[in-house]
C-alpha cells in the first residue's frame, strides 16, 4: 500500500488551510476595524468635551467685555 495522501486528501488539506488562513485574515481585518471605531470615538468625546468647554469659556469671558 502505498505512502502519504491521495489527491483527494491533499485537495482537502489545501481547502482547509486555505479556509483558516481567510479566518484568521478576517479576525485581523475586524481587530483592525474595531480599534478604528475606538479611536475614532475617542477623538469624537475630546472633541466635544473640549469644545463645550471652549464655547463656555467663550461665552464667559464675552459677558465680561
């Protein structure tokens, strides 16, 4: 009986490797992703807080004048 696999069986390894490759392409495509929301919500909260503190100020200093 002959050694290794059919080619069959290594038609099947290749599409499985293949298809944990993608996986792991796309888990790191979605970290990737997710980390982008993160910062960009974060730039987003600064923004705001220091604008709503900045117009304050504004506001306040103006009324002095």
């Amino acid at each position: 009986m002959p050694e290794g696999l059919s080619a069959a069986e290594v038609g099947k390894e290749i599409a499985e490797h293949k298809k944990h490759a993608a996986s792991a392409a796309r888990t790191k495509a979605n970290r990737a992703d997710l980390e982008g929301l993160v910062t960009r919500t974060f730039d987003s909260a600064s923004f705001n807080a220091w604008f709503t503190a900045f117009t304050a100020a504004t506001r306040t200093l103006s009324d002095w004048r």
